[in-house]
C-alpha cells in the first residue's frame, strides 16, 4: 500500500512506527502517544469531533479506533469528556495529529493524554484508504508497533490476535463493586454495568434519577433487594453471544414487574433473551451521523453509534417485540419494543444526541413506563420533549 507518511509537527525526532492488518497489508507512519506495541480489531469512526469520549468509551475496549476526520487532537482533552476513568480503545490510528491545541478549556494535549494512560497510537497513514479497505474486506485485527518494525512478524501477531467474534470482554470493563452515582427524587434506577459510558448515568441524573450501578455478574435478587423501579441494562464491548450468564439474568429481569431498558450491548442481550438472534457485522456502525428513523413519530434522527453486532430482522416475532426504529443506510435494527413485558431498547445511542432531532426522549419514555407501571412521577431533564413509545 501506498505510503505518505508526515511526521506530526514539532517531534524531534519522530519515532517509527506501523500498522500491520491481518491480511497482510502494512502500513508506515510515525509513533504518537506512548511507543510501544498493542493490536486488537481496527475500525473506524466517522466522528468529525468527540475523540476523547471515543477513546473512553468501553464499548470500544480492545478495539485499535481509527478516524476518517485527518486532523485529530487540535482541541485537546479536558476531565469533562471522559466516558470512562481511562481510554479504553486498544490504540488511535489518524492521518494527521496535532500536538498543539487550542481550546481554553481543555487540561492537555492528547499526545499527553495518551502518554498519561499509557496508550499507543500511530499518524501519518493514508486512513481514508484503509477505510475503503475494510469496507471491502471487512473488520480485521492489526497490530501498531514503534518497537517492532518487521513486516512480517508485525502480520504474524495480527493473525494472532483474539477475534471478537465469540469474545466477552465486559467484564473487563465492569465496575468492581456496587457504588451509588446519585440522589434524586424520582425513580429509583439499577443499573447493570457493562460498559456503562458516564453521559448515561448523567441523563438519568438530569432526570432526578436516584442511580445505583451493579457489577455486570450481579444476581438478579441482589439488585430486586434495592427495590429499584426499573433495569437498565447498558452497552459495553464484545460478543454478547458469548455472555449467557448475562442473558439468562435478562431473562429473569423481564419475569419481575419491572420496566426495562438496554443501550447497545443491552439492546443486543434483551433481544438475545426474546429469542431473536444477533449476528456479528461486516463492518459495523462507528460514528456520529447514522441517520434512524422513528417508526412511532416518523422522525428521523442522526445518531451516535458504536457497535459490531446487530439484531436479525429476519427474526424478530412479532408476539415478542416491534420495530421501533431502524438504520436508513442498511435498515439494521435500532430499536424495540417488547410485548411480553415493559421494555424498549435501541442499539444507538441517545445520550450523545448529535443531530438537530436528538434521541433523549428515549430516556423520558422509560421513566414514562415506569410512571406508568411503578406510580413514580415523571421529572424530565430541561428543554426535552417526552415521546411516548
């Protein structure tokens, strides 16, 4: 593959680096962030803004995340944009990285961001490219390394790697403990930590929400004893495929009278749990401009999204759930509402909101159905609007 690697400004001197793909193709460019060497499934994000939160996202822990954007790092980092207390992609691939920033606001760069964390990374490399590459050819591992430098030994770890397909990671990424993240006066939230990102908890403590997260591997009658009012089941990373011990407490949680609610990854486990079926993607859906309509209202939203597996339409039963909203690029499943108990899920997510009709009603329709089902009144955050669904 073609190479025109530019050092980022003002390094003396730059350090080496490369990325090599699983099938064989390597790439040469320049050592950003922490030198040293990591690999996991590349993919790629469309984000033109947000790298903080996508390198702290769980959801993306042991992924190497490359962005489509050329020019990342201009506006720094800041502690309000963290998703999570640490990155946790695997590494960063960008075209052009700036060490420099300007933002009044922010606390560092992300060159001393991703040296503080120990994170790895690599500039210089034609991204667009190896993004139609793996449009054509699928998600694949790959390796960045500044300390190994020969092709083939590079490709040989590649081929290597852990696939993702068949790999639960959340409980790498699972709080160690059960911990309170707010008072409020309205519902009474239990939170099954997967992955949670940090702008989840905060949309339901915007709500008035009293939140409590619970370790993913938690029982079922461990949480039921902190007499919550609804579950919420968040995103996090891996196949959930591989989590039965996960499906199985959907299960049970959907037998409770209980008015449930899953972000990704739980959007996926809640479905796995109807009996739908989940299936790994070619590619994936990483970015903030997936466009999703709303079957209810019509709507069409544009979305933040992170995810490489999906729901089955081809599935999905009608006495169990209904489509709710899907994708107007490639009509995957978005969302769902379930018939056999109180539940909705989508597989974006609505606590990012990119776009001009954003997606946080979702939150208001849950403590709706909560309102609904518990008696507990509903707060809505400040200048939302409650959809019904």
């Amino acid at each position: 593959m073609m190479n025109t690697a530019q050092p980022p400004s003002h390094v003396t001197p730059p350090q080496a680096c490369k990325l090599a793909l699983a099938d064989g193709t390597v790439v040469s460019g320049f050592a950003i962030g922490h030198q040293g060497e990591t690999g996991g499934e590349l993919c790629f994000n469309t984000s033109m803004t947000g790298y903080q939160e996508i390198l702290t996202d769980p959801s993306y822990h042991g992924q190497l995340m490359m962005m489509t954007y050329p020019h990342i790092g201009n506006y720094g980092t800041m502690e309000a944009d963290m998703e999570a207390a640490r990155p946790m992609v695997a590494g960063l691939v960008v075209r052009a990285f700036s060490l420099r920033y300007s933002n009044a606001n922010a606390d560092a760069s992300l060159d001393t961001f991703m040296k503080r964390y120990g994170l790895v990374g690599i500039t210089g490399v034609d991204t667009r490219r190896l993004v139609r590459h793996i449009r054509a050819s699928g998600v694949m591992n790959a390796v960045v390394s500044s300390i190994d430098l020969e092709d083939d030994s590079l490709v040989e770890k590649a081929r290597n790697w852990p696939s993702m397909d068949g790999l639960e990671l959340a409980s790498r990424v699972t709080a160690e403990t059960a911990y309170d993240y707010c008072s409020g006066d309205a519902a009474r939230i239990a939170v099954f930590d997967f992955g949670v990102k940090l702008n989840i908890l905060r949309s339901f403590k915007a709500r008035g929400c009293t939140v409590r997260v619970f370790p993913a591997a938690t029982p079922l009658d461990v949480v039921l004893a902190w007499e919550p009012d609804g579950l919420f089941f968040s995103n996090g990373p891996g196949d959930p495929r591989a989590m039965p011990d996960a499906i199985e407490t959907v299960c049970a949680a959907m037998k409770t009278d209980r008015p449930l609610f899953g972000i990704c990854l739980g959007h996926q486990l809640m479905a796995l749990a109807q009996g739908l079926q989940v299936y790994k993607m070619f590619v994936g859906h990483r970015g903030a401009n997936h466009p999703v309509k709303n079957l209810v209202t019509g709507h069409v939203e544009v979305t933040t999204q992170n995810h490489g597996f999906a729901v089955n339409p081809d599935s999905i039963d009608d006495a169990a759930a209904t489509l709710t909203h899907f994708n107007l690029n490639d009509h995957t499943v978005e969302g769902l509402r379930f018939n056999t108990f109180t539940g909705l899920s989508v597989q974006y997510h609505p606590e990012a909101s990119p776009g001009p009709h954003d997606s946080h009603y979702l939150f208001d329709a849950f403590l709706g159905d909560i309102a609904e089902h518990r008696g507990v009144p509903v707060r809505r955050a400040p200048a939302r609007t409650f959809v019904a669904l």
